[in-house]
C-alpha cells in the first residue's frame, strides 16, 4: 500500500505521473487512470488502495472531496505554464473558443479575455450538470470550438465538434506530489503523538479525564473507562455532566477548586481523587482529573512487594527451623522472639557459625513487618567510613531509647514510692 494516490482523469496524465514517480525515485506513491464517466467504483478504488493522501484534478478531485472526509485530498490546480502551454494550440485560431469546465479546471483563464487575437470566453459547468447539454448551448450561439478537461474531450468527440484538452504539465504534477507529502508528514507526526500520548495514557494506573473549557471530554483513558463503566466512544467530544446525568457520579467532576488526594465514591466503589482546573491567563480552560481505585492500589502494592521478594529479598527461615539441644539457645530463641515484637532494631552478635543469620531471619518472619522484603546487606563489600556512620546513627538511637525508658521506670518507681509513704 501506497502512501500518496495519484488519479489521472486522462491518459496522458497518468503517463506523465508515472514519469515523475519514476524520475524522483518516489516509492509511497502511486498512479491509476480513471476519470467521472461512471465506470470506476472511486470507495472501490480508494479502499482497495487504502491511501492517505489523494491528489487528483477538475470534477474527480471534487468528486473524491465530496466521498471521502477521513482521506486528505490534494487537488492539482491549473497553474500560468499549464494555462500558456493549453492556449498554443488555438493562437492561430481566428474563431470564439469556449473554455469549458468546473470552476477548478476554468480557473485562470478569465484574463485570456483581453488578450489580442485570442477569443476566448469561459463557462462554468455546474457539478453534475450534463456536459452535451452545455455544448450544445454553445454551439447555438456559434462556438464550435471548445476546451475542458478529459470529459469535455470525450463529449466533443462524440458529438464531432473540435476540442482541445487543457493539460497539467510536470510542473504541476511536481508541485502537487510536494503539497501532498507535507500534509502527510503533518498526518502521521499527528498520529505519531496521538499514539505515543494514547499509549502513556493508557499505561498508566490512574484513570485519567481532561475537559475543555465547555466542559466536553477532550481525554479519556482506558482505566477511566474500567472504572466509570461507560466505553471511550461513547464519551470523546460530549459533555461530562451529560454523560453522568444519570449515574451517582454526575457532581463529581465538576469545580472550580484544586482537589487532591481525596476519597470519593465512584460506582461503589472508594478512589483517590485529584483535579486540577486548567487556566490560561485567569480564563478557565477545562480540568484534568485523575483517579485511582483503592483495591486496585493495594494489589498492586502487593504486587510489587512480591516482585521484591522474588528477587532475592525474602526471609526463608523461622524459629521452627533451628535444631538445638542447649537450654542456652532455647533462652536466646525466647528472648528474640519476644524482641520481634518491637519495632526497634536488633544487634546480634556471636562468632562465626553459631547461626546469626538463622536468627535474622527468624526475628524478620515472626515480626509485623514479615510481609515486607528481607534485605541482607554485606559489610565487607562496604567501606569502613559508611558502616560506622551506620552504627553511630544506631548507637544514638538506642542511647536515646535507653534514656527515654530509664526516665519512664525512674518516674514509675518514683510515683510507686511516693504512694507508698503516703500509706
């Protein structure tokens, strides 16, 4: 499939087309013959072809105008050269010629009027107007010779009156292919970012609204639709209020003041709820308002969570898991499952493999925290100077909960005593 589709409504175009594809080495563009007679199907031809720009001339690039609205299309116009270049042949003419055709294709020829030696007069043929009948109006008032486009030519054969076909010359083919390629750059940098934006919307966990200053829906992505039931087609381009008229959501979207992070109500269920009204100097321009449903977070936070720990980050060991006879170690395994309780942070020390990290891990997954990742960090891969501004970041904390727990018993025994004079 081609890019670019020339249709030439005569012969001799489409050969001179051909050869400017071929010449300029234009590999998205292609060429076919085929005029308004009513024997090409124009849907057949352009879905088989599947273009996104048409260039064509005269009453094909109206006809394909007036078919096609999702299709850009390119018309060739007439230009000076084409109109000089069309003239030569009726110089020597000493007669009135009849320059015939839809105003697309006449255009131009109006100051031929006053030009000497050349008797020229130019009539517009209306959109489906029949071109014999125009001939013939002609001929009665003593034209026998005529110009026009491939229609034109054909009719006049027909009839066997003289004729003379205005042509579009290279130049005009030339300019028409560059008219052409720079609207389908623009389309496809617009598609380009359509996508690219359609897609980052789409990829995101937030569903996500973005209105104008009519209030009408400008952005819609695919979580909003998930969670406000009703399908993207059926909201782009109406007004929100419109659309949530009859549902429990139809205030929700509509203010004049920044929320954020707040828990609204939508369908049942609970969401995050942040928007932002949109103004370009001090004139309000729409909002954006993102939202996220609660459950939706807290399983994806679970997700992540597993992610982590399937990455290395888990406790595999429990208290079950340590084999000992010593009534030492039972003592150590009661005093650590009691510290698991707190959240405060640990010191085990003992020499090399008496099990430090056994208890580690135990300590990790008899805590609250034992849903979360185990991180194990080795010392030795660190510098000296990180691992004591580590430990004396630990030291200060636990000197200062010493303290803190030393001033509370002080107190107790303090209150305790003092209670007991009194008696």
């Amino acid at each position: 499939m081609k890019d670019i589709l020339i249709i030439a409504p005569y012969g001799e175009l489409y050969e001179i087309c051909k050869n400017v594809i071929s010449k300029n080495n234009f590999k998205n563009i292609d060429v076919v013959e085929a005029d308004t007679d009513g024997k090409t199907d124009f849907k057949e031809l352009v879905e088989s072809k599947k273009p996104i720009v048409i260039i064509s001339r005269g009453g094909v690039y109206r006809k394909i105008k007036e078919m096609f609205s999702s299709v850009a299309v390119v018309e060739m116009r007439i230009e000076a050269y084409d109109i000089l270049y069309s003239l030569k042949d009726v110089f020597e003419l000493n007669e009135k010629v009849a320059v015939l055709g839809v105003d697309n294709i006449t255009y131009g020829f109006d100051i031929m009027q006053n030009m000497k030696n050349i008797n020229v007069v130019k009539i517009n043929r209306e959109q489906g107007e029949e071109v014999t009948a125009v001939i013939r109006r002609c001929m009665e008032q003593g034209i026998k010779t005529f110009m026009g486009d491939a229609r034109v030519l054909k009719a006049c054969n027909e009839m066997g009156v003289r004729s003379f076909l205005i042509r579009s010359s290279e130049f005009s083919v030339l300019n028409s292919i560059e008219k052409a390629k720079e609207i389908l750059r623009i389309i496809k940098a617009q598609i380009e970012s359509s996508q690219r934006y359609g897609a980052l919307m789409d990829c995101m966990h937030d569903g996500v609204i973005a209105t104008d200053e009519d209030n009408r829906i400008v952005t819609y992505n695919s979580i909003a639709e998930d969670i406000l039931g009703i399908k993207k087609k059926d909201f782009i381009g109406k007004k929100i209020d419109e659309v949530l008229a009859n549902t429990k959501n139809d205030n929700l979207f509509i203010g004049s003041e920044p929320i954020y992070d707040v828990i609204r109500r939508i369908n049942g269920s609970n969401v995050t709820f942040t928007q932002i009204p949109i103004k370009v100097l001090d004139e309000h321009k729409g909002y954006v308002s993102v939202f996220q449903d609660v459950k939706k977070l807290q399983k994806f936070e679970q997700k992540v969570r597993k992610q982590l720990l399937g990455k290395g980050f888990e406790a595999k060991y429990n208290f079950d898991d340590i084999i000992y006879c010593s009534e030492t170690m039972e003592k150590s395994i009661s005093k650590a499952k009691k510290f698991s309780l707190y959240d405060s942070t640990i010191l085990i020390h003992g020499k090399s493999g008496v099990g430090k990290e056994l208890f580690a891990q135990s300590i990790h997954n008899h805590s609250r925290r034992r849903n979360g990742p185990f991180v194990a960090l080795n010392c030795g891969a660190l510098p000296e100077s990180i691992i004591e501004s580590e430990l004396l970041v630990t030291k200060k904390v636990h000197l200062q909960a010493a303290k803190k727990a030393a001033e509370q018993a002080f107190l107790k025994w303090l209150t305790e005593a003092q209670f007991s004079l009194t008696k």
